[in-house]
C-alpha cells in the first residue's frame, strides 16, 4: 500500500485502487451466469438496508419521521436501485437461458429513421401499477429491431477491455452513486471505485453492504471524501475511467484544470485527464405548457403538477422544472399562473440541506424587478416573472438548483404554432439537454397527430416527459437515462453518455414517457406519489419497495389503497 500526497495534507490510500486493477481481469473474463449470480445475491441487503437508508437520508435532508417527503426518499433511493437490480437479473437470465430479453416487447417506428422500444409496460404487473403510463426507449436512427434483439442484454462481456472506473456520486438523489456502479459494472465491464459526495457520505457504510457480494470480490470499493480526494483519484494512474455526475464546472475543472490555463486548454482540446470520460451533468429543465381547453379543476390540478417538478427534494434535482414556457395568447395564461404561484406558496415547507442553496438564490434574484419571494423560508421558493424570450437571461443558461422557477412566454396562437416555437426555443436558448416536460390536454395532443413525434424528434433532450415527470423515466429501470447524444469534453453540456438501460438496448438514445392529464378517465388526477402534497407518499412509498422486495397479490392492493388515499 502506498499513498498519494496532497498539498493542504489529506491523502488517499490506494489500496482500493489496488485492489480493483487486480480483478480487473477476473470481472471482464467471468461468464454471464457468475455475474448474474453476483447481482441477485445483492437483493437481501438492499431489502435489509432500505429501511435504515430512508432513515438516514431523511435525517440528513431535515425530513421528519413518518412526514410524507420521506416518500421521496424511498422513491429514488432504495426503490429505484431494487427495481433496476430485479429488472436487469431478469435481462441477464433471459440471455443466459438463451432466450430473447426482447420476447414480447412492442416496436415501433418514430421520425427521423427510428425505431422505438416500448419498455412501460414491460410485465403484467406494470399495468397495474402504472397503468397510465408508458414509455418508450427510441433507438438511434439505423439501429433497427433486429439489432435491438441481437444486442440487448450484451454488453460490458469484453474480456480484452478490463479496467476500473471511477465513479464520482452525485449528492442529492441516493439512488444515483450506486445506479452508476452497476451501469459500469454490467453495461461497461469495468471494476468500480465509487467516491461518494461529502452531502451524503454518511450513506458509505450502508453501501458497503449492499455492495457487499462484490466487494468480497474486489470487484467494488467506497470510499469518501472532499475535491482533494477525487483530484487524486481521477489522476491515479490504476483508474481508467471517470464517470461523474454533477455540474458542468465540476467537470470542466477535473477534465482541463483549474486556473488561468484552463479556458485555453479547453478551447485547444487539450485536457488534462486523458481517460474515457463519461457524465450525467443536469442543467436548466424546461416545461412546455400547450394551450387547450383546460378546465378550472385542469388548471389547479397541473399547477400543482409543476409545483412538484420544481419543489420535488426542495429543487435538488437534476430533473428538476426551472423554466415554465406558457403561450402568450392562451386566455388562460393568467389563470394558470396564478394557480401556479398558489401552489409554490402552499407546499409543505423543505429545509434547504444541499450546500449553496442561498448563494444560488441570491445570485437568481440579483438585479431583476419582477421577483416574488412566495414563503419566509431561509432560502425562499422563489418565481420569476416577466423575462423575455429573446434575452440571454441567467434562468435560461444558469442551472439554480434550488426552489426557484421562471416563466417566460411565446407567441403561437395555436397549439402546433406554439409548440414549434417552444421546440426551437428549448434547443437555442436553454442550457442543457437532459430533460423537457410537455403538458397538454388530451384533445391538443390528439389534435397534434403525427407531429408530437416530429416535435419530440426535433427536441435536443435524453428524457421527454408528456404530461409526466421527466424523472418518472429516471426510475423506470429499462429506460435510459442521460443527455441527448453529440457532447464533447469540450462542450460537454448535459453530459457524456447514458446510465440504466436494464435491457442493455444498443444505440439507445432517448426516453419518451407518456402519462395522464388525468389518471382516471372521468374524474381529476389521484395524486402520484412524487407530488409534494401527497398526503401519503411515504406510506405509498414504503409499501412499494415492500412490493417490489417480495411481490403479491395483496402488497399491490396495498400499494393501490394508498395511492388512492394521496
């Protein structure tokens, strides 16, 4: 063992560095069967820790015992991660039995060249608990169903290619750090180093065990830290490549450097970091709001929709809606925005845990006029009213993670007018390519025929929402997950690549998930899980990971009453 020395005096031991180059080589030679059993063997400590898990995640976000954010906790922490291991278990087994992972899935043709790959629903079971929605993975033109079939459930088996990556965690949603180390475990074939965020670093001895099948393996190792830490890493010369999650700046400074070089390096193409970097970066969500013949009920109801997709995790999250486009003639308009702001102010109140949060606040509000500040909060929801389309504001180009949310307005006296408008919009002036939410009333989108695909096509983003969370695709374990392809280094945008995938889909190269404006075909919406007032998110939550850790008949029935009662 031997250390790596740094300035200000902390260091790193490189044994789990070690470690991991050494069984390299034995990660990428094993057979399928062997990693498959690995992956299954991890299920008991996901089911043993979850519940210490949301414990811990909510004591460290401010959330109290029993309240009903802790929902959010179960749903994108241990949830997501069991749902994903049982759905690529069932991907690897399918291959190992020689079967087709793509028996019985639906395909499609999209704009463009595409094919689409339904993967909601995928089992029986997801027509009852999503029952509607659906979602769809779109292939990159020129990969067609028989390469879909002939690749799925294959990748990460180069014995020629070993390595180890190291993963740098994100710290706000805790189901992405270990997400991540499956993705390159299973879909790159590279042994793991996961250095978590110093925001959630109090979650490393609950991976551990977790992780615990492949860290008796020396095939996964966790570790944590501050910046210090993950500058040595990344440089460690057994590391051969990064993946991170986070800010463009945090990558930006890891691949060209920090300081007065670095602007030209980066213009030059000259990084610093010569490994294969890939990368989940977020950056501004925008939310599309077509105009229709919405009701009063209609109007209240998406209000709060888009409250949720803002004040979800208190506004930490890449996902997260920071842009409202609404069309400037829709009589509406004034209604909705009122309902909107009713909304934000109504929500139960969220401590503003990530680091920052004021700092970003501050700086969002800085010289403007039309600010309202909509609760007392120490780092209040903010809006943001009155920016014009054609300027280069900061809420289109600078990412605030937190509760604030901007409204700018188009012109487009008809729905499709309007919505060619927004595409283009969102593809020049907003930063980022992660994620875009369309809301729209049934009648609208019927009436759009043929081009909602042509506009989804046209759209620069990994995930697209109609009328559902962008995030929604975020969980969903066959789904993708990521920018929308064409970054590099040096203008690395959103990121660099894709995540989840259970099906291990080639080419893939967005998500489309499609949910309802109304859940119930004669009645308004229950409320899902992930709205912010929810009144029982966090006994819906519970009882899903329950669900999903042991599957029954009477656990869905559950589920369902709860959900019912939100």
């Amino acid at each position: 063992m031997f250390e790596v020395r740094l300035a200000e005096g902390a260091h790193v031991e490189r044994t789990d560095v070690s470690v991991l180059r050494d069984a390299a080589a034995e990660w990428a030679a094993l057979p399928l069967p062997g990693r498959l059993a690995l992956l299954t063997a991890m299920r008991p400590g996901i089911v043993a820790a979850a519940e210490r898990w949301v414990a811990e995640s909510c004591r460290a976000k401010g959330i109290a015992p029993g309240a009903p954010a802790a929902g959010e906790e179960w749903l994108t922490g241990p949830y997501p991660l069991l749902t994903y291991v049982d759905a690529l278990a069932r991907t690897l087994g399918a291959v190992c039995a020689g079967r087709d992972p793509l028996r019985g899935a639906r395909f499609f043709s999209r704009p463009g060249g595409r094919t689409a790959v339904r993967v909601l629903p995928f089992e029986p079971a997801d027509r009852l608990l999503m029952s509607c929605y659906r979602a769809e993975v779109w292939l990159a033109p020129g990969v067609d169903e028989a390469r879909a079939r002939a690749g799925a459930g294959r990748a990460g088996t180069d014995a020629d290619a070993p390595g180890v990556c190291l993963v740098l965690g994100a710290g706000n949603i805790n189901s992405i750090a270990p997400l991540d180390v499956l993705h390159q475990l299973y879909a790159a074939g590279k042994t793991v180093l996961l250095k978590l965020n110093p925001v959630n670093d109090y979650l490393a001895p609950l991976l551990e065990e977790v992780f615990a099948p492949f860290v008796t393996r020396g095939f996964v190792r966790i570790t944590t830290g501050g910046a210090a830490v993950g500058a040595a890493l990344v440089h460690d010369p057994g590391v051969t490549s990064v993946h991170i999650t986070g800010s463009a700046a945090t990558h930006d400074a890891i691949v060209f450097g920090t300081g007065a070089e670095a602007a030209a390096r980066k213009a030059a193409g000259r990084p610093v970091l010569a490994k294969p970097v890939t990368s989940e970066l977020g950056g501004v969500g925008p939310a599309i709001v077509l105009p229709g013949p919405w009701s009063r009920a209609d109007l209240r109801y998406q209000a709060r929709h888009l409250a949720a997709l803002k004040l979800n995790n208190n506004g930490f999250n890449c996902a997260a809606v920071q842009v409202v486009i609404l069309p400037r003639e829709w009589d509406a308009r004034a209604e909705f925005v009122a309902e909107l702001r009713s909304a934000l102010r109504a929500a139960p109140a969220r401590a503003a845990y990530y680091p920052g949060a004021g700092e970003r606040q501050a700086r969002a509000v800085a010289g403007r006029t039309h600010v309202q500040l909509l609760d007392s909060a120490e780092v209040p929801r903010t809006l943001l009213t009155g920016i014009a389309p054609d300027s280069d504001d900061a809420a289109f180009r600078t990412e605030f993670f937190g509760p604030v949310l901007a409204i700018t307005t188009l012109p487009g006296r008809t729905p499709a007018a309007f919505l060619d408008r927004a595409v283009d919009f969102c593809d020049s002036s907003v930063s980022g390519t992660l994620g875009v939410n369309l809301i729209a009333h049934p009648r609208t989108l019927r009436g759009l025929g043929p081009g909602l695909h042509e506009a989804v096509a046209r759209l620069h983003y990994g995930t697209v929402g109609i009328n559902c969370w962008t995030a929604v695709g975020y969980a969903l374990p066959r789904a993708v997950w990521g920018a929308h392809p064409g970054h590099t280094l040096a203008d690395v945008g959103s990121g660099i690549g894709t995540v989840h995938n259970a099906l291990l889909l080639p080419g893939a190269e967005r998500t489309v998930v499609t949910g309802p404006f109304r859940a119930l075909p004669r009645g308004p919406a229950p409320v899902p899980p992930w709205f912010v007032d929810n009144r029982t998110a966090h006994r819906t939550g519970e009882l899903l990971f329950a669900y999903a850790a042991r599957p029954s008949a009477r656990g869905l029935g559950r589920v369902m009453v709860s959900a019912l009662r939100g």
